[in-house]
C-alpha cells in the first residue's frame, strides 16, 4: 500500500485546528490585554499550548 502524494485529508483538518486554536489565543490574548482581563489572557495562553501540543503529537 503506497500513500498517494501530498497530504492527506486528516492532515489538512489537524492543520486547520491548529491554526483556528492559534488564531483564537492570538485574539484572546489581545482581548484580555486591550481591556487588562486576566481571565482572556489565560484562556488565550492555554488555547496557544493546546495549539502547539497538537502540533506536536501530530506530525505528518
């Protein structure tokens, strides 16, 4: 059994997750910065870990 070329279809969705988690920590962040929210800020820092450990298990 060969893998066909390129990435598969789960790769893409993995990759999209972690772009959506990143894009989403960034806006918290900024959010929780902007109006001095602690709370923003966390939820913000965890979605960014969440990102990268995804990433990080998930090679492909």
């Amino acid at each position: 059994m060969s893998r066909p070329v390129g990435r598969m279809a789960a790769d893409h969705r993995v990759r999209r997750a972690c772009v959506t988690l990143a894009v989403g920590a960034v806006a918290l962040c900024a959010a929780g910065t902007a109006d001095a929210n602690i709370w923003l800020l966390g939820a913000g820092a965890w979605l960014l870990i969440a990102a990268v450990l995804l990433e990080l298990v998930y090679r492909p």
